[in-house]
C-alpha cells in the first residue's frame, strides 16, 4: 500500500462514509489528512507494541528525523511486514467505529447522521 493508496482508502471508506463531500476541496484534503494521521497513529502503536527494544529503539530513532508521511509509510511497509496488515485492521475498526458511533447519533437524535 502506498501513500496515495491510503488516502484513497480513507477517502472512499471513510470519507464518503462521514458525507464529507459536502466541504470545500481544502477542507476535505485537511480532513482526510487528519483522519489518515489517526489511523497511521493507532496502527503505529499497535506495531511498537509487538516489537522488542531493539526493534524499538531503532524505529524511534528513525522517527527523530520526522520523516514524510510518504517515507515514513515506504520504511514500515520495507522493514515491518506486519505493518500492513495492521494499517488494514486499523482502516477496517475506524470505519466500523465511525459508523456505529453516527449510527448510534441518528438513533438517539432522529437526525440523519450521513446526510
């Protein structure tokens, strides 16, 4: 999965999801952006948790450097397979979370949560 291939997931999966359409172009590219941040965030975490120190000291030292997304997404992919399919797992609960969350919203409200 690339960088642009993430967005892109995010976009359609999620985005489309939330109604976010009905932004400006700026709006939507900074909210796609935060929510693509998110995930990459929670699917960070899940992977430092399952590395040993060493693992850990050399991915922290790498991140210092405050690297691209872009790069920072090419280094996971080449050095940690599992990565992946953490960011998948990761794309996949923030979803199903988003919806149940609106869902729940809409049930409570009456108020149409996607419209």
């Amino acid at each position: 999965m690339t960088t642009q291939q993430f967005h892109t997931t995010i976009q359609d999966d999620i985005g489309s999801v939330l109604g976010y359409e009905h932004l400006d172009a700026k709006d939507q590219a900074g909210f796609i952006a935060q929510i693509g941040e998110t995930i990459l965030d929670s699917a960070l975490l899940r992977l430092v948790a399952g590395l040993n120190d060493e693992q850990s000291s050399a991915l922290a030292h790498y991140l210092e450097d405050e690297p691209t997304a872009e790069l920072l997404m090419k280094h996971l992919f080449d050095h940690y397979p599992q990565f992946e399919e953490l960011l998948t797992e990761e794309i996949i609960a923030f979803k199903e979370e988003t919806v149940a969350l609106f869902g729940s919203l809409e049930a409570d409200t009456g108020i149409p949560a996607m419209a």
